[in-house]
C-alpha cells in the first residue's frame, strides 16, 4: 500500500510539475513570431487592397471571407474538432460577433482612408476606450489609479502625434473616427465577451478551444459585415470593381484581398493561441510592441511621412499603453490585521 501511495503521490507531482512548466519557450517564440509576421502582412496588403477600391466595407467582408472558408476547410476535414454549440451558446456569442465585425472593418475603413501608421497611432488608444467602458457596464471593473494615470500620456501622446510642425492640429477626421469606432468596438468586445468565451473554453463537450473561439466570432461578424456592405456600398460596387480591375488588374485585387484575408485570419489565431498559453497581461505588452513594427514597416513600405511629433507623439502614446497593461493588472497590497 506504501509503495502504491508513493507511486501515486510521484505520478501527482511529475503531472503537476509538468502542468506548472508550461508551454515550452519555442512554442512562445514561435507563436509570437507567427503573430508580428501575420499582422504586419495583413496590414500592407490590407492597404495595398483599400489603395485598389474604394469599397472599403467591401473588403472587409471579403477579408472574413477567407477565414470562413479557412474554418471550414478545418473542420469538415477533421482536423479541427466542429463546435458543438446550442441556440443559447450562439445567441450569447452574436453581441460580440457585432463588436468583433465593428472593431475590424473600423481598422480596414481608417487604414483605407488615411496612413497605417496614423490608424496605429490612434488605436494605441483603445486603453483609454476600455477603461471607460470598465466603469459604465456591469460588472464595474476599476482598475489600480496608477493605471488611470497612464491614460494620460496615451491621450496626449497622440494628441501630439496630430499636431504638425508649422500646421497646427492637422487630423484626418474621417481616420480618426474609424479608429476611433475600432477601439470603442473592441473595448466592448473584450468586456462582454470575456465571460462567454470563458465559459464555452471550460465546457469541453463545446469543442470551444481558443482557435474555435475565434472561428465562430469570425462567422458572426462576417455575417454582420454583409449588410454594411449592401448599405453603404452596393450601389457603387459594380462601378469600383470595373475601376479598380481596369487600372490596377483583376488579379492583383483578389491576391491582395485574399492575401489580406489570410493573414488577417492566421495572425489573429496565433495572438488567440499565445494569449491562451501566457495570459492577457503579457499579450497586451506585445500587442504594444507589435504597433511600434506595424508604424515603422508600413512607413517604409508605403513611404508615409513621419515628422518629429509623429515621432515623438507614438512613442509617447505607445509607451503608455505599455505601462497601462502592466499597471492595470498590480493586485492591492493585502491588508494587515490588527494584532
């Protein structure tokens, strides 16, 4: 009996030490490696697709488009194990299928009408988005003062990154509202859905891992998407298509919208997959440093101008939003008891 219970007690303690170790460093480095590659990717041929057509709701959807195929592809096959949702499980995903579909054609309409780099810029400021949310919808999230306070230097950073030597405030409105309506999105995104998917990745008869998660989110918000596109753009669609294929190519379109689409898929399965194995706070931390990639690449790619306080004003922005992901996770020192 002494020997089973030490062959038990050991097994225990390797299971739980293995549990504890983790993921190993190579898969961590390889998921985030993964992650910056596909994003950037995503972001030059998603600008090189809105620069084609000006259908940029258009793109969007077909952007999801590829995901859909992609899901299904994975599931048919087998590869992927097919959610096993009820009515209620995707009535309780379709408010945030809404937000995922407002946050990602919000980021392709404001890099479709102003600079990559401006877009990033902007929405280093979904921080500022969540914190406010946090505080207005149950259940009330308040966070540590010290990460209220690096609300402040994200607000002015980009405040700065909008003010141009010699011009003044110099924003491109239309830009800025789009972003603006991305970051909105997510924050209410990340604030109703965190409880959903919580739930749907702990029933394991749900086949709801990370990468299923963000499977069906994807459906939902291309189903969102389709009506946007017959309401803003389906009168002139037919007559951009025709414009876009006679000066740029057919071909050239659909590779750069479906390349788009590819990446934009692929990048956020990785970022889903890396948050799962390390947590939300150290992805937040590298979901700033990836912005840093995204503005310096795209400003050479697309040969955006980047002045002093646009300089100055992102890092400025950045940074905070890197101290506001570390701050806005310190837990309160406990309390001692009075002897």
């Amino acid at each position: 009996e002494k020997t089973a219970s030490i062959s038990t007690i050991t097994s225990t303690n390797m299971g739980s030490s293995a549990a504890a170790s983790g993921p190993s460093s190579l898969k961590l480095v390889g998921l985030v490696a993964a992650w910056y590659a596909g994003n950037t990717l995503y972001n030059i041929y998603n600008k090189k697709a809105t620069n084609m057509i000006h259908a940029h709701w258009f793109v969007a959807a077909a952007q999801l488009v590829v995901g859909v195929v992609w899901s299904m592809i994975m599931w048919g096959t087998g590869m992927r194990k097919t959610p096993n949702l009820t009515a209620s499980d995707i009535a309780a995903c379709v408010p945030i299928g809404l937000f995922a579909c407002l946050a990602h054609a919000g980021s392709v309409l404001a890099m479709g009408v102003g600079a990559v780099s401006f877009a990033q810029i902007v929405k280093a400021c979904e921080p500022a988005f969540a914190a406010v949310i946090g505080l207005l919808l149950p259940p009330i999230d308040v966070k540590p003062m010290l990460a209220y306070a690096m609300l402040i230097p994200i607000v002015g950073g980009v405040g700065l990154a909008c003010v141009k030597e010699g011009k003044g405030v110099d924003i491109n409105v239309t830009a800025f509202a789009w972003a603006s309506m991305a970051n909105m999105a997510a924050a209410l995104k990340g604030k109703m859905g965190g409880s959903v998917t919580k739930s749907l990745k702990g029933d394991k008869s749900k086949n709801m891992d990370s990468a299923n998660v963000y499977a069906v989110m994807n459906i939902i918000s291309f189903l969102f998407n389709v009506p946007m596109v017959v309401i803003a753009e389906m009168d002139t669609l037919q007559v951009e298509w025709d414009k876009a294929t006679a000066e740029h190519g057919a071909q050239a379109l659909i590779i750069n919208i479906a390349l788009s689409g590819f990446f934009f898929y692929i990048y956020n399965e990785f970022a889903f997959a890396f948050t799962a194995n390390v947590g939300a706070v150290t992805s937040s931390v590298l979901n700033t440093a990836k912005r840093v990639i995204i503005i310096v690449v795209s400003s050479i790619v697309f040969v955006e101008p980047m002045e002093r306080n646009t300089v100055i004003g992102s890092a400025i922005a950045i940074g905070g939003t890197f101290a506001y992901s570390l701050a806005s996770k310190v837990k309160p020192a406990a309390k001692k008891k009075k002897a």
